[in-house]
C-alpha cells in the first residue's frame, strides 16, 4: 500500500513538474513590412537584430508542408514530439560510424532548439530538447509545429524564416513557388552554416535533389517534371528585398511602434508606375543640382493613400532616408485658396469684387508681388488665381489674421502652431512651414468638401480594414465658398510669367495652385479632380535655393504628367447643392454690390446676404462744361452735361490704368473753377513706415524710390524732405531716388495749384 501511494506521489511530482516545466519563449525579432492593398511587398527593413524575418501566415502552401515532413520528420503524426525509432537508429548509427552522421530530431525539438538560441550543445540540452518537445507536441497540433519551424528557421546569413527566404532567394512570394524551390528551402536549415550559394552550391543542389526523388517516389510528380526540376539550377544571387515604399514604411512604424505588418491601402501599380515617373524626373532636375523631390497621391472620394514617395535616389544612386514628405517646409502661396474661401464664406469679400494691388506697409512688413508689379485693383479671383501677394496680404489684414489663424488650427495643419502673431500676415505668403502630407490633406479636403462628403479636411486613411481618425473640429466651408474657390482654381487662365504652363495640360479638368517658398528653396504645386489630389514638392532637403526653382516651373509639370498616367481620372460629377441661394445684383467694373450710378451689372448667386458686403461707391457723376472739362458741384450751373465715370482712388488709379488701356480717367477740370478733391497722393513710403536698407557698394541698393501721383498729367510735383527741396518730377513720372541715413525723414509734396500731401517714415 505504502508503495502503492509512493509511485502515485511520484507520479503526480513528475507530472506537477511536467506542466509547470517551462518552454522556451524567445521569439524573433520581426522585420517591419508594409503591403499594397493588392498584399504585394512594397517595402520591409531588417529587424532590431538586424535580419530579414517575417511573420508566417497560420496556413502555409501544401508543397512546402509536404517537403518539410517527408524531409525532416515523416512520422508527426505518429509520435509525442520524440521519435524513439529515430533516436535508437541515430545512435547505433553514430556509434557503429564513430561519429555524428544521422539525427533523430523531429520537428518539435528543432523548434525547441531554435527558440532556446543561446544554448550549448550538450546531452544535458539534447534532453533538455526532448522534455521540451514532448510538452510543445502535446499542447500544439502538428501544423503549428510546421508553421512554427517555417516562422524561426534560420536558411543563411541574416535571414530568418521560410517567408523572408522565399523573397530574398526567389524574389516571390512563399505561395508562388515551385517543388524544386521548396525543396531548396526545405533542406536548407538543416546546416545553415551550408546554407550559401557560392560556397556549398553542389551540396545544397545535392540534398535538393534528394528530396525531390523522394518526393517523385511518394508519386508527387512524374520522371519527366522530376528532371526538370532537378535541372534547374541554383540562385545565383540573394535578391534585395522591395524598397518602394520605405518612407512610408517609416512614418508607420514612428506611429504604430508595436506593429510589424502595415497592410495599406496604397494601389501598388500605382505606387511602382508614380515611382518610375518622378525618379525619371528627378534625373533632369539634378542636372540643376535640384536634389530632391516627393510625391503624394490621395484618392478623394475613398480618403485612401493611393501612393507615397517620400524622397528619391540621388544622381548617383544613393538612398536617401529623409522623408520630405513628412518634413516642414515653408509652403509659399498654398494658403492662398483658404484665404479665398474663407473670406467668401464670411462674407466680407465676393469673388469679383476689386482689392487693391499698390504698394503695400503694414507695420514693417512689405509685402511684394512675384513679378515686382503693381496693378492697382484686381478682382479677389484674380488674387488666387495669379497668385498675388499684395492683395492677398491686404485682404487677410482686413479680414482678420486671428480669425484666419483659428482656421489653419482647426485643420490641424502640422508645424504651423506657434500662434498667429509669430507669423504675422506672412503666414499667407509661406511665413510658416507645414508638410506636404498635410497640405494634400486639406486640399483633398477641398475636393471632398466640394463635393458634400463628411468631415472633408480629416485624417487620410492608410491602412487596410481601419477607419478614419476623427477630428476634433470639423472645418465645412459653404457650397457659395468651396463652388467658387474650386471652379477659380481649375480655370486655365494663367498669367504670362507662369511660362509654358499649359505645355503640362492634360485631357482632365484640374483644380490647382502652385507655391514657391522665399529664396527659392521650396517648389510646390498640389491639383484635385473628382477623383484624387496629387502633390508634389521640389528641392533641396539641405534647404539650398536654386535659380528658376518656382512650383510652376519645377513641380507642376511633374504633378501633371503624374495625373496623366492616373486610371479612372474625373471632374466632378456635380455641382455644390446650396441649400438657399440669393440672387444679388453685382458691379461689371468693381465686382461690389451694384450702386446707384453703376451701368454695367450682372447677376450673382451667393448662400446668402451679407451685412458686411458693400456697395460700389467707384463711380461718380460728374457735370461738364461745352469743352468737356469736370467741374465741382459748386460750378454745376456752368455744366451742359453729367455723365458717370468709373474712377479709382488715385493711388490705384496710377497703377490700374497702365494695364487697362480702355480705363478713362476723369477729365481735366475747368481752371477757372477750384477743384475740391486731393488729385495728389504719395504712394510710397507709406504713412509711418519702417524701411531697412542693407549695406551695399551698388547705390539703388542704398536708396529709397520716394514715388507719388498725380491726377492731372501735366501736373508738376515739387518735393521736400525735412523741409529742404529735394526735386521736382512732371509728365506725370513722378519718382524721385532718396539716398538717406538712418533716421525719420517728413517727406512732403506741392503741386502747382497748391494741392500737397505729406506723410513720414523711418529709415533704420
């Protein structure tokens, strides 16, 4: 009895022991990997341990499992994890050899083996092994067993793991390969120090070989397939593993520190043809030493990533691991179609109406136009669609910089977070930086908004079997908005300096806006149809400026030759829905709510009234005298006639004339009746104005063009500065070159009928 209940407690010790023995559970380290949305490998880099390793599937081909058993370990289905068959023949085999020449390890104890790396090879450890696979065995089905030695087993080098080899052996995928390759990768863990193709070449083509008439004995296969199998030859070379997505790849892992596998959404013949096209395009770009370029192709009406480059190969080939696409950079003009919107939406602006287009000082800031012209007035359209800076400066500081910042917040724009009075009213001119990511994503938010879908400006999806990140703030501008600032921006007028624009023209409708950072080291241009939004970048990632580095000439012909290879390319399929339309009655010349004196009208239709809109006040009727000459209200009983001008502030009026030749000024007043408006202005310097002047050995460098207007064309202008005569200008030029020192200056100027304006500025 007492023996009885001894073997029982024994018993139960063992087993107690059994359960609780520990199995090794040292894993791999896996490589990061990231798929199409067709599962193709678009790119994967080593593990922290520095191999090549990629997670196997719960299923593997049936070849390959059928190699694996008939070449490793025939009878799993018929043993506990340990052969005792195999293990009785491996060691009379062995003793009657006097060496090592056959194994008895099965499958289980492989895995044992492989997942206790670090182990020294001893009897201990072989028993250590056995134990180990027994419970393994016991506790997992037999395919686990397979999955589990396909997922760890070494196969040469730095690759681990059947999947990895296939790829860096074979170039495929593990489930497109043929006997004789699964052979190949079947017999090699079984020495993996054999396991290299320019050294143990006869050996690994032997033990293939082996398997192969093996296999063709169990009836896999006939004499003739099994020849050709055992004719084929041997890689020659380990293959690189795809890299056509690795910023991508990149910016995933930073954001999913804890994921392996990124099964996205990306079109990968997309991402392969869109590859092609830019780094052929990048090529001619660094003949002018430009180095640097990244692309981004959003798809509106899924709001899926369809294709992402963030950098490319430089002249000589080298990678470079900078991801432009995620850097900040300063954005230039891309604002601009916001500002547009924004202020239609707020109505304090309508599309055609005029903003003046002078010369400009707010504060210390002095903006400039692209070209280093003046128009004078320009309808708000025009603002956007010439990309003009002046009046897009102006327009923003009479709309509002907060209001405009409070926007840029709520579309979550990265980067530009430092508050609105760090940037001031350049944030509309690229006084800022963001991302090109984020800056396609608002203008896909554009097209989305455009075309009435939710949440329009929110997270691009990217990966595969995921939703959308939702925002905190939806931004939504109204259909009046978004229908006008879409349609301003697809027109194809361009102007004269954007030189050979139209040569990029393709057969589809595109809405598009081009930037260009100071110093020429940012070029931009992003375009939307219907269907996606393209964006590109063009640079320097060192942040070196280059010549003729502009959105037009750099990066818009590389957005559009990337929507011409586009499938499925689409304008929208319709317009806006407003909910409630208003039909206003509009000024031709002014583009303002239509006033009293104006003759020439159209019809508008806006979402709604605004308090804040404003009525023409730019024409005026005016009485004549029998010569045609103007004459003041308190001289009407001499006039014949009245007739209505369409008359400019004389400081627009200097510049819009000289590009309106059919623009009529007011006629000559009567001498012999005093006129009662200013026909005079200073227009530069402004009033209380701040102006550095750098230090150089070129004089117009080192001087200020003091520049005024005169009404009269045969006006003579008589100027002082501080109170000393400094010059007179006629024949209505009227600049004078200033060459001072630091310092406040009064700069004051009288014209021959006694009319003067005066105004003061600083030098610094």
């Amino acid at each position: 009895m007492r023996r009885r209940t001894l073997l029982l407690y024994i018993f139960l010790s063992i087993t107690l022991l059994f359960i609780i023995f520990p199995l090794p559970d040292q894993e791999p380290a896996y490589s990061k990997q990231l798929y199409g949305d067709d599962n193709q490998l678009l790119s994967a880099v080593v593990s922290s341990e520095q191999q090549w390793c990629f997670p196997v599937d719960d299923t593997i081909p049936e070849h390959l499992k059928t190699c694996i058993i008939l070449y490793e370990d025939a009878y799993i289905g018929y043993h506990p994890g340990i052969n005792p068959v195999s293990i009785l023949k491996s060691f009379y085999t062995n003793y009657k050899s006097g060496r090592t020449v056959r194994g008895a390890s099965t499958l289980a104890m492989q895995v044992m083996r492989m997942k206790n790396k670090n182990s020294v090879r001893s009897w201990s450890n072989k028993i250590w092994e056995a134990l180990s696979a027994i419970k393994f065995s016991l506790i997992n089905k037999d395919e686990n067993i397979i999955i589990e030695w396909c997922r760890i087993a070494p196969f040469g080098g730095n690759t681990i793991g059947i999947k990895a080899a296939a790829l860096r052996y074979f170039n495929r995928p593990l489930d497109k390969l043929s006997w004789s390759e699964y052979a190949l990768l079947t017999v090699m863990p079984n020495g993996p120090s054999t396991a290299n193709l320019t050294k143990n070449r006869n050996k690994l083509k032997q033990k293939r070989n082996q398997l192969l008439q093996k296999l063709h004995q169990k009836g896999y296969f006939d004499s003739e397939t099994l020849q050709l199998y055992t004719d084929e030859d041997l890689p020659v070379i380990l293959q690189d593993i795809p890299q056509h997505a690795y910023h991508l790849l990149r910016y995933l892992s930073a954001n999913n520190p804890g994921t392996n596998v990124f099964y996205t959404t990306v079109k990968s013949d997309i991402q392969l043809n869109t590859e092609e096209l830019v780094n052929r395009e990048a090529s001619f770009l660094q003949i002018d030493d430009i180095n640097n370029l990244a692309a981004v192709i959003l798809d509106v009406q899924t709001n899926q990533l369809v294709a992402y480059h963030g950098n490319i190969r430089n002249s000589k080939g080298k990678f470079s691991y900078v991801d432009i696409a995620q850097s900040a950079r300063s954005y230039g003009s891309l604002l601009k179609p916001f500002l547009y919107a924004y202020a239609l939406d707020r109505g304090e602006l309508l599309p055609y109406e005029l903003v003046a287009d002078i010369p400009t000082a707010i504060g210390d800031f002095q903006p400039r136009n692209f070209d280093r012209k003046y128009r004078g007035a320009v309808p708000f359209n025009d603002m956007l669609l010439l990309s003009l800076n002046v009046p897009a400066v102006r327009v923003l500081n009479y709309v509002g910089l907060q209001g405009f910042y409070s926007l840029i917040q709520q579309l979550q724009l990265s980067y530009l977070n430092k508050g609105a009075e760090h940037y001031g009213l350049s944030i509309i001119l690229g006084g800022g930086e963001s991302s090109l990511w984020d800056l396609s994503r608002i203008y896909k938010g554009l097209a989305q908004n455009y075309l009435g879908l939710a949440n329009p400006y929110g997270p691009v999806r990217i990966l595969k079997n995921t939703a959308s990140k939702k925002t905190n703030t939806e931004v939504l501008f109204s259909p009046f908005a978004i229908d006008y600032t879409v349609n301003t921006m697809s027109d194809l007028t361009r102007p004269r300096e954007e030189k050979s624009w139209d040569l990029y023209e393709n057969d589809y409708k595109i809405a598009w806006k081009t930037g260009t950072s100071y110093g020429h080291k940012d070029a931009w241009s992003v375009g939307f149809n219907g269907k996606y939004v393209v964006g590109v970048w063009v640079g320097n990632e060192s942040g070196e400026g280059r010549f003729n580095l502009t959105g037009i000439s750099k990066a818009s012909p590389i957005m559009f030759k990337i929507f011409n290879i586009l499938p499925d390319n689409a304008w929208f399929g319709s317009k806006p829905v407003y909910p409630k339309k208003e039909i206003i009655s509009v000024c031709k010349e002014s583009g303002k709510l239509a006033g009293l004196l104006c003759q020439h009208k159209m019809q508008l239709n806006i979402g709604q009234i605004s308090q804040k809109l404003m009525p023409c006040t730019y024409h005026i009727e005016v009485p004549l005298d029998r010569n045609g000459q103007a004459l003041p209200e308190f001289c009407k009983d001499l006039a014949v006639s009245r007739q209505t001008y369409f008359v400019l502030p004389s400081f627009m009026e200097y510049y819009y004339r000289e590009g309106h030749p059919g623009y009529k000024s007011l006629p000559e007043y009567n001498p012999d009746c005093i006129r009662d408006d200013q026909p005079l202005k200073i227009i530069y310097p402004a009033e209380n104005v701040k102006i550095f002047l750098p230090k150089s050995t070129d004089v117009q460098e080192n001087q200020v063009i003091l520049n005024a207007y005169h009404r009269d064309k045969e006006g003579i202008l008589y100027w002082f500065i501080n109170d000393r005569y400094a010059g007179t200008t006629r024949n209505g030029k009227h600049e004078l070159p200033f060459k001072g020192t630091r310092g406040q200056y009064v700069v004051q100027i009288t014209d021959q009928y006694g009319n003067s304006d005066k105004i003061k500025f600083e030098i610094l």
